[in-house]
C-alpha cells in the first residue's frame, strides 16, 4: 500500500520529508532501525534532533496506549492506522522504547 511521499514525515518528523531523503535516504533509515536496539540509539544513528525524537517517541507511545486521536492529528488517515500500528508494535515488542 502507497501512503504517499511524505508519509513517513507524520512518523519520523519534518527530516522525513521526501521520502526520506533529508535523512540519508529509504535503505539508510531502514539499516539504522534494523541495527538500533532502542529509539535513543535509532535518533543517534540518524542524528535526530530532540524534537524529532520526542515526536517519534509520543507516535509510538500512542500506538503502545491505542491513542489513535494523536495519530490522526498527524494526518494519519483512518485506512492507515492498522499499517502504521502493525509496523510500530513490531518494534515496541523488540524493547524499543525501553
């Protein structure tokens, strides 16, 4: 399913923009999340801001709690919701956040 360019702008905060690009690109995102073993070891791989960091850390926080009126004033739409929550609790139950 396509979400569209900027999708993952509403996820990973305004570096997200373009699919990725600002951030080193798709497979670079893709590589640091797969080796990163916690959210704050994720944000210095890619050199996240704290902003970008703390927004990332509220998403999978609401997807942890089913706050899904976050997600939404994110501009996520109703028809995304499953994908992002399937995806972000995937990396919850790995100890992500902790």
């Amino acid at each position: 399913m396509n979400h569209g360019r900027n999708f993952l702008e509403k996820l990973f905060g305004s570096k997200a923009r373009d699919a990725l690009v600002p951030l080193g690109g798709m497979q670079k995102v893709a590589i640091a999340l797969s080796e990163s073993e916690t959210l704050e070891d994720f944000g210095k791989a890619l050199h996240l801001m704290r902003s970008d960091l703390e927004h990332l850390r509220n998403v999978f926080m609401a997807v942890e709690t089913g706050d899904f009126s976050l997600l939404k004033s994110l501009g996520i739409r109703d028809s995304e919701l499953g994908d992002v929550k399937f995806f972000l609790d995937k990396l919850v139950s790995t100890g992500f956040m902790d």
